[in-house]
C-alpha cells in the first residue's frame, strides 16, 4: 500500500469518527468502532490525532453492561467558530456558531447608508465587536460567509440587483472582504442561504429537491436539487422576479424589475388593491389589515396575487419537479396568502404539491449563512479533498443567541 493510499485511508477514517462526533456525541471508543466499523487499533490512532490537534476531547464516562466505565468524547466546541452575516438594505445581522453548529454571539445594526466599501469595512468591524465581546479569538474564526440580496457575479465579484445598497457592482466583493477578513469569504444570494436555512433547521428538513421562494418587496427564489443548491452559470439561477407572469412583459420596467415581481411584489399588491379597494393604502400591510377586516377589495386582491404564485409554482413544477416549496419573505409567510395560494394550485396543476410557510420566518437567510458557514468549516478541517462529498450537518438548536 502506497503513502498516498495510505494518507487516503487514515482522511477517510478521521471523517468517519468526525461525522459521528458531530452527531452523537457523547459516546465512547468502543462505540465509536462499532458504528464507523474501523477497528480498536484504528479508532484509537485517529481519536489520539484529533485530541492532539484539539478537535476532540473527554465528555466524560459511561457505564458498561457489566459495570465497568468507559471515557466519552465529543467535539471541543469551541476549538473553532464559523461567522455568518446577513446584509440587508437596511439592518446587518452577524452570528458565530461554534464547532457544533450551536449559536453562541449575535448582533444587528443598521446598514451603513453610504453602501459600496462603508458597508464591507462595517461588516468587518461588527464582526470584529461581536467577536471581541463574546470572548471569541480573531485566529479561531475559521469559516465567514456573507448573505445579501443580489446577483454575485463569479467571474468579478461584483453584486448587482441588490436594492438599497449602492456601489456594490463595481467590486469584487469576496475579495475585499477576504482582505478585511485575512481568509477567504464566501458570499451568497440572501434567498439561496433561506434556502439552505429551511434544509437545515426549518421547513425543508429532509428534503432533496426543494424551493424557498420569497415573496416582499422583492421575490427570489432558492433551490435545491438532488441535494445541492442550484447557482446557475453567472450566479442568477432563481431569479424568478422575471418569469413573464402578469400584464406588464415587454415594457422596460418588466425588463428591468421582472413581471412576476411587478404582479406579487409589495408594490403589486398595493397596486392592484387600489383598482379594488374602497379605501386608499399605503403600504401591502394595509392591504393585510383591510383583508383581516373583511373588505371585499382586499380578498380580491389577495386572491389574484395568490392565483399568479400559483402559476409561478406550476412553472417551476413543470421543469424541476419539487418534493416541498417554502413561502418566505415578508408576504410569502403570511397565512392569508399560503392558503389562498393551496386553494389556487389544483385549478393550474393537475399534481399535489406540497406548500407551506416558512419555519424560520425573516431569520431564514442568517441560518443559512451560519450552516453554510459551519458545514464549509466541518470539509476544511474533517473533510476529504480528493474525494467527492460533504460531512452532514449535525441538527444543532439554533434559536437566537442571548444579546
């Protein structure tokens, strides 16, 4: 056997006790060995390793089946922490997670109005803060991913169609804040880290093939597929705000906005409510607050923005054929509208499909820059890069972090 077989086979080893660490810990050696099927003589080099290496430390004992005790293990949480970052146009929110995936530090302000370089250079230093209150050392933050609005460009780093937020376009985003940050940083689409965050801890648990789409101000969509998020070639795959759905499809604004977000945006809403209303609204949740109230130009309102979605969804059945579709945003998690969107489906889709809200409502996107950001630490340090294939996340709580 050659050293590289040799190195492959002790990485391998190590990913296989790693991944029962991070999923059932406390446990001892000895079951250790029997779930991972490696041998006593095997079990106990690697565990060695990532005790040496301070991966993995004592949990405590635990009693045999004839009386003799046994040491547990479990991952050292906080031999390493993950940071994710959720931007918005008007607040930016930071987490760090410990090695189990476990919230430990949060923190939101708003958003610098000034936008482009301000913004990166406040992301970094609420990072920073956030980090230096909760005791957590700068050189065991080994993972950051960013979550924002917008089209992130692979080829130039550049962030466009991000609403509220200036100047982004013309950088390289990832880069800059690799500089700030001292490591590389990964940045995603807001929706597709909601996406991620419904995978994980909220209401795509256990699902291959599902969609996250949010519907506010603005709509988005994210998707998994075969178990993986779907980028596209230049970053734009789920931008559904161009779906050519409703009256407007070849005007400029369509072009520019998308004709399914000029039909289900905030400002569509609001539009076609005032076509039907008796009164005058000002924002969609006036037009919540008419519906609640029973006012016959609200329900038809709603209706018509829930039979549009309804289309939206028979399209994306058409071509990607999903297990679950989670409603999100600020419009999409409203019962009034994923009900009326569940009558709507069977007149335009002869199939069932599985609708429902959102678990993790307008935390989903900082969930899912903290799994990503966790599961990109867990391949870095216990992962195998010659082979395909990731460490699971382990099914770490993951409810806001005291302030």
């Amino acid at each position: 056997m050659n050293s590289d077989h040799l190195s492959l086979v002790r990485q391998y080893s190590r990913r296989m006790v790693a991944e029962v660490l991070l999923n059932q810990a406390p446990i001892s050696r000895a079951d250790l060995a029997r779930v991972t099927g490696l041998s006593k003589q095997t079990m106990s080099q690697v565990i060695g390793e990532l005790e040496a290496g301070g991966w993995v430390r004592h949990a405590g004992t635990s009693k045999g089946n004839v009386g003799r005790s046994a040491v547990t293990y479990e991952i050292a949480d906080d031999a390493a922490f993950s940071l994710g970052i959720d931007l918005g146009g008007t607040k930016v929110t930071a987490a760090y997670a410990n090695l189990i995936g476990q919230i430990v530090a949060e923190d939101t302000e708003p958003t610098d109005a000034r936008g482009g370089r301000h913004v990166l250079e406040q992301i970094h230093a609420l990072a920073m803060r956030l980090a230096a209150s909760a005791g957590i050392e700068t050189r065991r933050i080994e993972s950051v991913v960013l979550g924002m609005p917008g089209v992130i460009d692979p080829r130039t780093g550049g962030v466009t169609l991000v609403p509220n937020i200036d100047g982004l376009a013309d950088l390289n985003v990832p880069a800059l804040l690799g500089l700030l940050f001292g490591q590389p940083v990964q940045v995603e689409n807001d929706v597709n880290l909601g996406m991620l965050g419904e995978a994980w801890q909220g209401s795509a648990q256990g699902c291959e093939n599902a969609g996250f789409m949010a519907l506010g101000t603005g709509v988005g969509l994210g998707l998994i597929i075969n178990g993986k998020l779907v980028r596209g070639a230049t970053g734009a795959a789920g931008e559904i705000a161009y779906l050519p759905l409703g009256g407007e499809t070849t005007t400029k604004t369509a072009l520019d906005v998308g004709s399914f977000e000029l039909e289900v945006g905030s400002v569509g809403i609001v539009r076609r409510y005032r076509t039907k209303g008796r009164d005058e609204v000002a924002t969609v949740r006036d037009v919540f607050q008419r519906l609640e109230q029973g006012d016959p130009g609200a329900e038809a309102a709603i209706d018509e923005t829930a039979h549009v979605v309804a289309l939206a969804i028979t399209a994306l059945q058409a071509i990607v054929d999903l297990e679950r579709i989670i409603l999100g945003g600020s419009i999409g998690v409203r019962p009034e509208l994923v009900q009326r969107v569940r009558k709507a489906l069977p007149t335009v889709l002869a199939r069932p499909v599985h609708v429902t809200a959102s678990d993790l409502g307008s935390r989903a996107s900082l969930v899912g820059a903290v799994s990503s950001a966790v599961h990109r630490l867990h391949n870095q340090r216990f992962g195998i890069a010659a082979l395909p294939g990731d460490l699971s996340l382990p099914n770490a709580q993951l409810a806001k972090a005291a302030e």
